[in-house]
C-alpha cells in the first residue's frame, strides 16, 4: 500500500479551517449588537501607585492594593508576604 502524501496536506487545511471557524465564532460573540449594554470588563485606574515589594513606604503613603486604597500608618519596607490586607500595623485600609 502507497502512503498518502495528500493526508499531512488535508490535516493542516482542516485544521486551518477550523480554527478560523472557532476564531471567527467566538469574536462574534465577544461584543453585544447593542453597545450601549456592554459590560466593563476593565478595573478602574486609582489614583494611587500600586503596593509594591521592595519599596519604602513612609507615613501617610497612599497606595493601591486589589482594588482598594491603603494609607501607611508606620514606616517600612515592603516585603513579599506583607501585603496591606494582611499587615493593619502598617498600613490602614480606606475602601
């Protein structure tokens, strides 16, 4: 029996075809006919700098931390694992 040097060919084309269908189906589905429905899907920007590690932090600092707003209540150095949330000796939560 001969191999079927159509068949490689044939897999890619399918493939293809059918990955532009799924593309095509779900970008179709992405946005609503009606725009003025559409649902934010994007966090509001804060106007304070987001927490970060390895940063000073002085009193009265005003930072960012998953989606709510920190005031530094003691002087420090941030570290992985001190977190605002988890730290209130440092940092005070304002919403």
């Amino acid at each position: 029996m001969k191999p079927d040097r159509a068949a490689p060919a044939i897999a890619l084309i399918t493939t293809v075809v059918l990955g532009a269908g799924l593309y095509c189906a779900s970008s179709a589905t992405a946005a609503p006919a009606d725009h003025s429905r559409a649902i934010r899907t994007t966090t509001p920007t804060s106007p304070f700098p987001a927490w970060t590690v390895s940063r000073d932090y002085k009193v009265a600092d005003m930072i960012s931390y998953d989606g709510h707003i920190y005031q530094c209540i003691q002087a420090h150095s941030s570290l992985a694992g001190w977190e605002p949330p988890g730290v209130p000796a440092l940092w005070r939560a304002l919403g």
